[in-house]
C-alpha cells in the first residue's frame, strides 16, 4: 500500500490542480420591463406582483435592487426564468441580501427542490450568502427560488442583489499506468466529496481501497533545513487554502492539468 500510494503522490506531482469557473447567470436587477425584473418571475412564482419591487434606498451595486415582501406567515416564493444545469458540474449560488425577514434559497432542477441556505435576516447591512449543489442529471427547465416570509417594514422588507450562479468541476480523474484517482481543487484527494472513494487499483477493477489524502511537497534547502507544503487537518472551511475571503476563494478554483513533459520543454 505504501508503493501504491508513493506512486499516486508522483503522479500528483506532475499536475497543478485549481478551478476554472463558467457563470450561467448573473442578475443584479439593473433591467425591468415594467414592473417585472428581467429574467425573474419564473414558473415557480407565487409572490404577488405588487410584492415584487424595484428598490433604490440603500443597493449593493448599481442603481437598482429588488424588495420582497411577504409579511405573512406562510411562505411565498420568488423564482428565476429557466436556467440549463448539466450532470457532472458543482453550482455555486451567490448573492447579496438584506432587510428583515425569513429567506430561504434553493434550486429546482426540474423534479425536485433542494435547499441551499437560508434563515431570518436583520440587519441593515448587506450580507453575503453562498452555497453550493452537484448536478446528476441535466435540465434545461431550473429554476433559482426565493422563499419569503414575515418580512417587516422597519427595514423595508428583504432586498436582495448581485445574484451570480457559476458552474465548476471540483473534481479531476487521472488514470495513469495502472492507476486511476480523482484529485480535487481543495487539495482534497480520492473522494467525491459525498461519500465515495475514486481511488481504483488497479484501474478498471472497480477496487477502491483509499478514501482520502492530501497533497504535500517537501524538501531541503542550502542549510539542511526541511521546507514542506501540505494539507491539514481543518473541519470544513477551517484554515482554508486560498483567500481570506470565501467570495473571492469560490472564484479562484480552477483545475489545470499540466504534464512534466510541458514543463520541461
């Protein structure tokens, strides 16, 4: 096992693993037909239009943002026009709310709802949210859902703004010799990021024997001193690699594959 996984770290080494990020919409309320914002009012739309408002008091970015309100307890929703979701891709949601009420976000993807992130907003001040769903099947008839409920006037309601979703490939599959093993932008090695190993020797066995490692490079300088770069131990975005900010790290994860042979020549 130890030569198995010697070998695995070797053909890591021949690789610089990062994200590369494709947004398949980005929306921030800036162009309205009417009263209606673009690309908004979906299928799954059960907020009145009168409920639905253009809003100019206090935005994220630009000259507009849109208000929600549903001051009552059961819940409203405001969705997207269709958006196309294919199978092997991660989806990141992001956006921008504010106000005071009960938000919950999630996505439609043609058969069934999934809920990203949610819970009540109070503050004045806007707040990033993210989250995040891997897509098995594809759909052109998706949907973004904002659920709404007992939103109150003393800090109008909820705005939101600056919705972005952006499609990426976490994850890459080397099969090399007599091994294959999928490697992660995350420095988050052999696993699917759900519950299976994607460790296999040798390659096509259906044999998966490790669930999880991680990256390291090591080495010696002028003066015997060891110099290492490596995973740690971290319980999720615990001492996270990359920037401080999860807005900007989310944007940064790119998976490039560069053979040695390249960086030779």
């Amino acid at each position: 096992m130890k030569n198995i996984s010697l070998i695995t770290l070797c053909i890591a080494m021949l690789f610089c693993v990062s994200v590369k990020a494709q947004i398949v919409f980005s929306n921030g309320f800036e162009n309205w037909t009417g009263n209606v914002p673009d690309n908004w009012v979906g299928s799954l739309t059960t907020l009145e239009p009168d409920s639905i408002l253009q809003y100019t008091a206090d935005v994220h970015s630009g000259s507009y943002a849109c208000r929600l309100v549903n001051r009552q307890l059961s819940s409203r929703k405001f969705s997207s026009s269709a958006i196309t979701l294919d199978s092997g891709f991660t989806y990141v949601v992001s956006y921008w709310v504010r106000g005071h009420g009960y938000l919950l976000v999630s996505i439609y993807n043609g058969t069934n709802t999934i809920g990203l992130n949610g819970g009540v907003v109070d503050s004045l001040g806007w707040i990033y949210r993210t989250g995040q769903l891997a897509i098995t099947t594809s759909t052109s008839s998706a949907e973004l859902v904002f659920t709404v409920k007992i939103t109150n006037s003393d800090k109008d309601d909820i705005q939101i703004d600056d919705v972005l979703i952006y499609k990426v490939k976490y994850n890459e599959t080397l099969a090399l010799n007599n091994v294959s093993a999928l490697f992660s932008s995350y420095n988050s090695l052999f696993w699917d990021f759900q519950a299976s190993s994607e460790y296999e020797v040798p390659k096509g066995s259906g044999k998966k024997s490790l669930f999880a490692s991680a990256l390291w490079f090591g080495g010696l300088d002028s003066n015997n001193s060891l110099h290492l770069a490596a995973g740690r131990y971290r319980n999720g975005d615990d001492f996270f690699q990359g920037s401080v900010n999860n807005c900007s790290t989310d944007s940064f994860n790119y998976i490039w594959k560069i053979n040695k042979s390249d960086i030779d020549t």
